[in-house]
C-alpha cells in the first residue's frame, strides 16, 4: 500500500474522473462525447443498477464539459436526501441565477436518485425543467425507469446503463490493487464480484477493507463480508421460528439500534433471506412469509411504527415456526 | 331480563334511611328537618344543601328517605339547570301544586355546584325563587359548596355536610352485595376496592360489578389488578393491568382512553409488554397484529389529519389486544418501561455521530446517506476495528472528527486515535496551524482533489480538522519533523 499521510475510499479515489478514463459502458460514453464536443445537450435520465457508472458518467461529462473546477457549474442534488420538491426548487432556483460557465451555454442540474421522489414531486420537478431550460440542463439519475413519469421520461435522452460484466469488475479490481501495490488471489475478485451483484462501489468496498486486513484471500474476503454485514437478520429469522420471540425481538433491536438499519432495511433483508436454502421451509411457506413481509414493508413506507410493525411480523414467525414443528409430527 | 344488566348501584341502593351507611351526622340534622314538612310546618329554611365528596350517599338519602315516607321524588340534575325557563316550567309546578294522588313530594336539585356563574344566567335566581315559594322540601347537593357564586344558597338552606365514608363502612356493603349475589370473594380483595375507593362507595361497587361480572370472582390478585382511582389518569403500569385484565372491550377502551401517555408512547407500552403479558404465541400475535393495526391508523391520522381515525387507533390497542387472549391465562407480570425509548435516549449520540458522517462521506462519494450508511460504513468498520493504522490514514483523509473515529474504531478508538497523533507529528507545517488561524484551508489546498477541497466537515465547529495539516504535509512530508512536535501535541 501506498506510503501517504492521507488515504481516501478506494471508490472516490479510483472514481474515473474524464469520459475517456470509463472502460465500459461503450456505447453510452461515446455518445456523451458527442454532448462534449457540440458543448450541447439535452436533459439526460440515466438508468440502470446501482455500481453501474451512472454518476461517475455524470461527474464525467460535466468534468470534461466545464474542466478542472467543474463542480461551481454543476449542481449535485440527492432526492433521497433533499426534503422534499420545495428545498429542490429553492436550490434550483438559486443555482440558475449563479455564474454561467463562459464557453457552455448551459449549467447541469444533477438529480441522484430521482426515482425516490412521487409522482407529485416528478410533476413539479418535470415544470422546473422547463422553466429553466434556457440555462440549465437536467442529468436524472434512477435505478427503476419505470418509476419515473412518463413526461419527464420523454423530455430526456434516455441512457440504459447495463450491468457491468464480471471481466470489466475483475480487470478494474485488478487494476487498483496494482495501484495499491497489494497482493491478492485472482479467485478473491472473482468472488467480490458475485458478493457485489456487479455493484462496482460495493466491489471497490469490500476489496478495500479486504486489502486492509492482509493478502486478498478468498477467506479473507468472506471475512469481511461477514464482519460488515453481520448475519443478525438471519439468526433472528431463526429464532423466531425456533419460537424464541422474545430473543429475536431482542435480535431485531440491536439491528436497529447498534447497527442504524431501518425497519425497511430489515424488512428487506428478511424478504432476501427468506428465499435462501439457509432455511428449510416449505416453498410454498416462503412465498407466505414474503406476502407477509410485503405488507410490513407497506406498512412502513406508508410511515407506520418500525419496531410495533417488525415485532407482529415476528410474533408471525413466531406462530408460524409453531405450527410448523407440529405438522412435521 | 337478566338481573345482571342492571348496575348493582340501581340494584342495592338503600330503601330506608337506615340502610344508608354512616352518615349519622347527616341523619340528625335532616331527619328532624323533613318530619317538619311532613307534619304541616315547613321549617323556617326550605331547602337543605346536602354537601360532601362523591359516592358518600347525599344522593341515597334523599332517596331512601323518599322510599320511607312514601314521598314522591322530584329530581332535577345540575344538568338541567341550563335556563331559568327550564327551572321554573319544571319545579316550580312541582312546588306549588299539590300531587294528583295526594302523595307529598320532595324535591332533589343534585349537584347544583355544577351551575357555572355566566352560562347558567339566571338559574341561581330561579332557584332561589323556587325556594320562596315550595310548598315541598327542597334537597340540594354539591361536592363543594363554597363557590362564591354559591353563597345565596347556603344563605337560604339548611347546611347538611357528608363525610367521606370509612373503609370499614364500604367493606361493610360490598361484602353485603357479594353474600346477595352468591359470588366468591376474598377479604382482601374488598379491602383494596374499598382502599381505593377513597370513600367512594358508588365506584367502589362499580368496581367489585366489573370484577365480580367479568371473573365469577373477587380475589385479591384481580382487585388489584382492575381497580384504579376514577376522577384520574392511570399511569402507565395501571393502563396496561387494566388494559390487559379488560373482558369485555369498554374496559379496554376505558383503559386506553384514561392512560396519561400520549399516543406513541402508549403504543410503545403496550408494544413492549405483549409478550410478557400473553404466553401463548397465537395470543402474541393477535395482539401484536391488532397492535400494529393501531399503528397503522395512527399513522393515517397524521398523513390525513383526521383525528376522527382516533376511535380506530383506540380500537385496536384496547379491545384489539385485549380481547387477543385466548389461551394464555393470567399471570401478575411486572410490566417494562418500552426499552426501544430507552435505547434511543441512550444511542442518540451515537445516531447522531452516524448521521453526520453519512451525510460528510455521501458529499464525497457522490451517493446518498442511505446507501453510505448500508454499503460503505459496515466496510469502514471493519477497517478501523482491524487496521488502526491504515484507518488513522483515512480519518486524515476525511477530516473525520474525534467522534467519528471512536464511532467506527469502538474498541479500537484509542489505537487509532493515537495512530492520528503519530501521523501527525510527522507532519511539518509551512505557517504555524493554531487557532489562529482563519484561512479557509480550502483556498490552501491547491493540490487536493476538486470533491475534497469542496467539502469540509460539518459536524461542529468545535471539532478538531487536520485538513490544512493533511495538505502541508504532501508538499512538506519530505522535511521531516523536527519543528512540529510542540504544537502537534495540542491536537487531540
């Protein structure tokens, strides 16, 4: 590893900074070029899986539209993390009326994902693009493009952003150990791959704190993955269906508590674990239990109560472990 | 019809003066007061103002008395007394004309200490007026007579006081209601509805009703766990006992709806102490399931502002849970404070500290805090509980504040605090780096990144950076670390 004072995540560090340093997404990169060199374009949706490249792509475009300092001409917005439209509009606002950029005529509104906001907010968001659209372009970027209004989606150039394939993930992997100057196993990389479901930030992730703990090992590399995404979800799932519902409600707090998830983070991760052959259960009890879980997770999206609403789906469990022991009699 | 519907205070209520309890006091002064009437010779005062606390039998010795003398009872309630129209069509017939059968009459104006001065303009007057003229015996009640507003009242009237019946007095009666009804019941049990009674006798037999109804018995652990003191908020311990000895769903809801604790604290009670209470897994769940439907509805309530979703919410925690009882029996358990308001109160910190930097490392990664928090801190924590020394290097190169580094390192905070501190001294500065210093370190840091330059932590003021001395020490790291000891040692 390198001998610095400072060290920063390997996934800001080895963030591709120009068009040109993307490897993949060929297609894509090439017609963003194009945006480059005409210095126009029109507002941008990208869409595709997390770890894909889509916000890179955006910091590139704008870094190759605007140069070195290209952040004064690019406002970067979070829809997840913005209260509401009203903050977004005011910053908008406010963004339009700064500095223009001396040889583009246009600045870039970036909109990380846009896919968390309603279709009220979409509506609104979709009349601030065209109030501003003399002086601002909109990069959109969403996992889900179906969940994004239609008349926002046909004032876009829509970019598909594909799954980045396990020799792009493995060679870049590869790539930044041999920045690092770290050892590793090629068989490690390919198993961060599959850890990661083709996340290149994930995949950065774990190589990282695998490369911090020794040698980058097959083991070394699940035992990071077990030490960050501890296995309480699923012990807690046990122990429901063992008919220990005060230890799993137990289970249930320390997750929320110790580790900051949110009911919906649980719900979700009991939803995965639900279909693992970690559990012997009847197919057909799998798809009752996600039918449950499914209505939890409506629950608390609609903002009810995460421990009362986790705490009945677990008496559930509970309940359903029971009469689960006595049929097997 | 069942001679269980009807309230054992209708049912038992005293027929002649002697039945009524104590009160001896009371006896002496009224007795001699309606045989006056009663002889022809109206007493010089025409009304008696009957005055003591609730349930001590003001009301009963009217009635038993009326019951006695064949005396036909005119009743009117405060609540009546809302216009003096009111007052004079109604008592003022009853006060001067003579009863159709030739039956004597009496006149009970109860709780007239509920008259409020303005809203009932002009019904102390008709009262007094009526007074003047009767030609039968007025009673009057009241909790507390002493109102100023009261004083041409208690001018115009005998003054009868009530005392707060003795324990042994209501023991006396409910043990007398339980022999009549044939139900089993302990001593003890009597005693501790009497104890809190507080002299009531009225709630006192309300209460040995909805043990004795919904049990087939009195004991003591029921007792117990069902009589509160009426007239005040239950606390939470007393919301859930009675919550969860309810039988019939008004007790639950009564529960509910007496509790002192606001909404969401009240569903947290009951969230956490469902499964002590109930043993049976299905129970558990029903009651959770209602519980959670409870939640629900609360939540449309403040999505929609409709309070009218209350009864709902009320709905499902009380009789909801309640009646989720099937096959656990009762047990005496000692009911928890909600341990997730615990946790919270005492995790704050650390949510807190897990916020910021979420929001300081999403600034950098150019992600949300929802994706830092799931996918890059569990990473970071492994990091710095494993690496000390490579951590150190990325608190350096995220400005992370002492707090932030005891949050990710836990054991290990000391370690790599103190890895900080060594990375520091060897850092050389070109100016000297104290307090003093205002400049920006943005404007110092020409060779950093754009994202980082940009960004600074945002936690507090107060938190130590080592962003400018990150930066010097890329230009300077090669001149070693002779002149920076002294200053470095103030860092932490």
């Amino acid at each position: 590893m390198s001998s610095q004072m400072a060290e920063l995540l390997w996934a800001e560090k080895y963030r591709p900074k120009s068009l040109d340093e993307i490897v993949n997404q060929e297609e894509i990169v090439k017609r963003l070029k194009k945006f480059v060199k005409e210095k126009n374009m029109p507002h941008l949706l990208f869409v595709g899986p997390p770890g894909t490249g889509k916000t890179t792509a955006a910091h590139a475009l704008a870094h190759d539209l605007y140069g070195e300092n290209y952040r004064q001409y690019m406002l970067e917005l979070n829809a997840s993390d913005e209260r509401g439209i009203d903050t977004i509009r005011t910053k908008v606002k406010e963004f339009a009326r700064s500095k223009t950029p001396s040889d583009v005529p246009f600045k870039i509104v970036l909109l990380d994902e846009a896919d968390n906001m309603t279709a009220d907010a979409q509506q609104a968001l979709r009349r601030l693009m065209e109030m501003y659209t003399a002086t601002t372009r909109f990069i959109l970027i969403a996992n889900y493009p179906s969940k994004i209004i239609e008349p926002i989606q046909s004032r876009c150039a829509v970019f598909r952003f594909t799954p980045l394939k396990k020799e792009d993930v493995v060679a870049r992997l590869k790539w930044i150990c041999e920045q690092e100057g770290c050892q590793y196993d090629e068989e490690a990389l390919a198993v961060i791959y599959e850890l990661s479901e083709g996340d290149m930030r994930r995949a950065i992730n774990i190589l990282q704190a695998a490369a911090a703990l020794g040698k980058v090992t097959v083991d070394v590399v699940y035992k990071v993955v077990g030490l960050a995404k501890p296995h309480e979800v699923r012990e807690m799932i046990k122990l429901a269906l063992d008919g220990r519902f005060m230890e799993a409600r137990n289970k249930l707090r320390e997750l929320m508590i110790n580790y900051g998830l949110s009911g919906i983070d649980v719900i979700k991760q009991i939803h995965r674990e639900i279909f693992s052959s970690e559990f012997k259960l009847p197919e057909d009890v799998r798809v009752l239990i996600a039918d449950y879980a499914g209505e939890v997770q409506f629950r608390l999206v609609e903002g009810a109560d995460d421990e009362i609403q986790l705490n009945a789906f677990l008496a559930w469990l509970t309940l359903l472990g029971k009469k689960l022991k006595a049929a097997r009699k | 019809m069942s001679t269980r519907a009807l309230p054992w205070i209708i049912k038992y209520r005293p027929k002649r003066i002697a039945e009524v309890v104590d009160q001896e006091q009371a006896k002496k002064l009224f007795i001699p007061w309606l045989q006056q009437w009663l002889k022809g010779r109206p007493p010089e005062k025409k009304a008696a103002l009957f005055y003591g606390p609730a349930g001590c039998g003001k009301t009963s010795l009217v009635e038993a008395a009326a019951h006695e003398y064949n005396l036909e009872l005119i009743e009117m309630n405060a609540s009546d007394f809302r216009r003096k129209e009111d007052i004079e069509r109604i008592a003022k017939v009853a006060a001067t004309q003579m009863s159709l059968f030739g039956r004597k009459k009496i006149i009970l104006l109860d709780e007239v200490d509920g008259i409020s001065g303005t809203a009932d303009k002009g019904g102390l007057d008709a009262i007094l007026e009526l007074i003047n003229h009767t030609k039968h015996p007025i009673v009057m009640t009241a909790n507390d007579p002493w109102d100023q507003k009261l004083k041409p009242l208690r001018d115009a009237a005998l003054m009868v006081p009530f005392n707060r019946l003795p324990e042994h007095a209501v023991i006396e009666v409910l043990r007398r209601i339980c022999n009549a009804e044939g139900i089993y019941c302990e001593s003890e049990a009597l005693t501790i509805i009497a104890k809190r009674s507080e002299g009531d006798l009225r709630s006192a037999i309300n209460d040995l009703q909805a043990i004795a109804e919904g049990y087939g018995k009195v004991t003591k652990e029921l007792a117990e766990s069902l009589v509160v003191s009426r007239d005040r908020e239950y606390n939470p311990f007393e919301t859930l006992r009675a919550l969860f000895t309810s039988k019939y769903a008004w007790q639950a809801k009564r529960a509910i709806s007496h509790s002192n604790l606001d909404y969401d604290t009240l569903l947290q009670w009951i969230n956490e102490n469902i499964p002590l209470q109930y043993s049976d897994p299905e129970d558990v769940w029903r009651a959770y399931e209602a519980l959670a439907k409870a939640d629900v509805y609360y939540g449309r309530i403040w999505k929609t502002i409709s309070w009218d979703l209350l009864a709902y919410v009320f709905d499902m925690a009380g009789p909801g849970v309640a009646l989720s009882r099937k096959k656990s029996k009762f047990r005496w358990v000692k009911y928890q404070f909600p341990q997730k308001i615990l946790l919270m109160a005492r995790t704050k910190e650390a949510r807190e500290v897990r916020e910021a930097l979420a929001a300081h490392l999403a600034s950098h990664l150019h992600t949300s805090k929802a994706t830092v928090k799931n996918d890059v801190i569990p990473f970071l924590m492994v990091i710095f509980r494993h690496r000390p020394d490579y951590a150190a290097r990325i608190a350096i190169g995220y400005n992370l504040t002492e707090r932030m580094i005891k949050y990710l390192a836990g054991p290990a905070a000391s370690e790599v605090l103190e890895h900080v501190r060594k990375l520091m001294l060897r850092i050389e500065k070109p100016t000297p780096i104290t307090a003093r210093t205002t400049k920006p370190s943005t404007q110092t840091t020409p060779t950093t990144t754009t994202t980082t330059a940009t960004t600074s932590v945002t936690t507090s003021t107060s938190t130590r950076t080592y962003r400018t001395r990150r930066v010097t020490s890329r230009r300077r790291t090669s001149k070693g670390t002779k002149t920076s000891s002294g200053r470095q040692t103030t860092l932490f």
